[in-house]
C-alpha cells in the first residue's frame, strides 16, 4: 500500500499545508523562531509516516511518530502563549488538526503493538 492512500498521511498533509500558511501570518521574529519548529515538526510527521509504511518492524518508528506528534501539540501551545497567532480560531484548528493525526499515530502504534503480540493476524 502507498502511502498516499493512508488517511493518517492525508490528515497530516493538510495539517502541514496549514502550518506552512498560519506560520506565513506569525510576526517575523516568530516565524523565524518557532514557525520554523512547527514547520519542520510538521513535515517530520510526513517523512515518519511515509518510513513506517515502508517499513517490516514499525514498532520505532511508529514510536517516534508518536513522540514527534505529541512534541508538536508542545509547540502549538507554546505558539499560542507567546502570542504567536493571529486569532485563537487559528489556534484551535491546528490543534485540532494536530490531535486528529496524534490519534491516528497512536493507533497505528496499538494496532502494530497487538498484530506483533499475536492478538491480531
């Protein structure tokens, strides 16, 4: 199966073309400083799930696509307190966007976990 065709690889396609937008809006020092974090972390999210559908064992990068999803719901609220966005309702739709790929993130770990410990065939 491609990786196009996943639905977490969709959620987090639209959740990184929305960063790459709100982050054109954040004043320059922010966009500079912790627009490029969100940025890269967005697109990390990417590449992650693009090297664990490739991959047999899953289990470590599922893990840290886990860790790379939670870290990037750290730096949406960190913007948010440094007054990085332009308006909450900007905010709270990439969060909701960064949650949506977090669940899906977690479980793909889950399913992955139970398929290696036999529960699943």
């Amino acid at each position: 199966m491609r990786y196009e065709n996943l639905p977490i690889y969709k959620s987090a396609l639209d959740f990184c073309a929305y960063i790459e937008t709100i982050v054109k809006g954040f004043e320059k020092y922010s966009k500079y400083s912790i627009g490029q974090d969100l940025r890269e972390y967005s697109k990390q999210i990417l590449f992650l799930i693009h090297r664990a559908n490739r991959s047999e064992d899953k289990k470590d990068i599922l893990n840290s696509l886990v860790e790379k999803c939670e870290e990037t719901k750290m730096l949406l609220q960190l913007a948010k307190e440094l007054k990085s966005f332009s308006s909450f309702k900007s905010f709270e739709h990439s969060t909701k966007l960064c949650i949506d790929v977090c669940k899906q993130a977690q479980a793909w770990f889950n399913y992955f976990e139970k398929k290696r410990a036999g529960v699943l065939k």
